[in-house]
C-alpha cells in the first residue's frame, strides 16, 4: 500500500467515526466521511493534476469537526470565528499526525496546513482550487438545504461572500449546478451585489 492510500484510509476511518449524518438519495453516511469525499471529488474534477499535498488536504480538511461543537463556544461573530480558527489547526494537527505516522515528510505535512489554512488564497494555485471545491460542495449538497432556513438578506450576503473567494472557474462550476428556483434567485442576487 502506497502512502496516500493509507493517508486515504486513515482519514476516511476517522472521519466515519461522525455521529452526524448525511442522507443523500435515501442512503445515510456519516456526515464528515460523505463531505471529505465529495471535496476530493471536486478537487479532483477542478484539477486533473492536482498535487499529492492538495489531494491530502481535501480529504482531510474538516478532519474530526464534530469534536469541536460550535455550541461549545459562546454566540456572536467573534466567538464564531475563533471557532472556525481553532478548528481549521485541529483539523491541520490530526492530518499531520496520520500523514507522520505513514511516512511524510515534514515538508509535504507543512504543505497540507499550507492549504488547509487557505493560506495566500488568490495567489496559491492549490489554495484556491481548494476554496472553489469547499464551496462547490455546500453548493451541491448542502446550499438548498441551507437557504430556506434564513431571511434572504442573509442568504445572498454569505453566498457573496462565499462567490468572492472562488475565482473564474469555481464559478464556471457553480452556475452549471442544479439549484431550486429560490436557490437560483439567491445566487443571481448574490453576483448582481458582487459587480456593484
């Protein structure tokens, strides 16, 4: 066995290990497990040629996120993003443990936290290919799910954001999915905000 696939096998015992569940077309999965593999998926559909560090990164990019409850850090937006920041290193931390234990080198381990911290996004080839995948797959699987439970001020806001930080072809990808026609509308308010 080669080492990414024991890097593969290891992420993916780990992150089956998820309480949470996914029900996709009727067949349940555990949450982290189904979304570390559509994010490979999307890496691998964004970038034929993606690197042994990107391909590690998106399977272990939210390594372990259910043992990090967002309900274990108190409300509002601070809070919020010290979670998200406090997570992103957790999830940098057991990748690189599993990556040593099957024999990478410091350097490729220091390159996954590269771009699991989406570090130089814009500029980093990776990076950014990892941004578009992550919001490839909320678009995919997680968006219409998502949009009816808020107002649509909100919606469009974190849709705009979300639209920023992907680039050409991120986008190329996103308008070409399946939404509702409420999802739709959304996105097309969301880029009308963003060419103002």
């Amino acid at each position: 066995m080669n080492k990414l696939t024991a890097a593969f096998e290891h992420f993916d015992a780990y992150n089956k290990k998820d309480p949470n569940i996914f029900t996709r077309e009727g067949v349940s999965y555990p949450q982290e497990y189904f979304l570390a593999v559509k994010l490979y998926n999307w890496v691998k559909q964004l970038d034929a040629d993606a690197s042994e560090e990107l391909l590690l990164a998106s399977r272990s990019q939210h390594i372990g996120r259910w043992e990090i409850p967002r309900n274990t850090y108190p409300e509002g937006r601070e809070a919020y993003l010290k979670w998200r920041k406090d997570l992103a290193l957790y999830h940098t931390e057991k990748a690189a443990a599993i990556m040593e234990s099957v024999g990478y080198s410091f350097e490729q381990i220091a390159r996954v936290k590269q771009i699991h911290l989406k570090q130089k996004l814009k500029v980093d080839h990776d990076v950014q290919t990892m941004e578009n995948a992550l919001c490839l797959v909320f678009l995919q699987f997680q968006y219409e799910d998502f949009h009816p439970k808020y107002e649509a001020d909100k919606v469009i806001n974190i849709l705009k954001k979300s639209l920023l930080k992907m680039d050409a072809h991120g986008h190329s990808f996103a308008l070409a999915l399946n939404y509702s026609e409420k999802g739709m509308y959304y996105i097309q308010e969301a880029l009308k905000l963003m060419k103002k």
